[in-house]
C-alpha cells in the first residue's frame, strides 16, 4: 500500500495493528503517536486492546485517505515495531 507494507486498506482508509510487548509500551507508544498527530495536526484514530494497537488513518474532509494519512502512516511506522507478528491480537 502506497510504499506502506504494514498498512492494509484502501481510498476509504488505512489501518495497521501491533502487538507490543506490555499494556504499558502500548500506552507509551500512543503518547508518541499522539505527539506526532499534534504535530501534523492531523489525528488517527486508535484502538488499544490489552498491548495490542489498532491504527486507522483517514482524512474525513477529504472523504478518503490524503497524503496526509500517508506521512502519517510513515512517521507512525518509524515509531513502532515492525514484527513480522504483529496484527496478531
């Protein structure tokens, strides 16, 4: 997806779950996630179930994912892990 391998989805949006290590790194990894949305002013929605993220991006004005949601998409991925694993809940 758009040079994004551990994003799935389409023009309606983008989404990408990991599995961190503890509840805690997944509380931590939002706070940095969270910093990054304010910084771009442009924020994902997340769903966190026990140390497991659920990440989707989409820009509602736009009616569909921008290249907004794709810098996202990429600042996000230099923040989390890329397990081969993840997704798994």
């Amino acid at each position: 997806m758009h040079g994004l391998p551990l994003w799935s989805g389409d023009g309606d949006g983008i989404r990408r779950s990991v599995k961190l290590p503890s509840f805690r790194d997944a509380v931590a990894a939002i706070v940095s996630i969270a910093d990054v949305a304010e910084e771009m002013d442009h924020h994902p929605d997340v769903d966190l179930r026990w140390r497991t993220l659920h990440l989707t991006l989409v820009s509602h004005s736009a009616g569909g994912v921008s290249e907004l949601d794709l810098e996202l998409a990429r600042r996000i991925d230099a923040l989390l892990p890329a397990d081969p694993a993840e997704g798994s809940s």
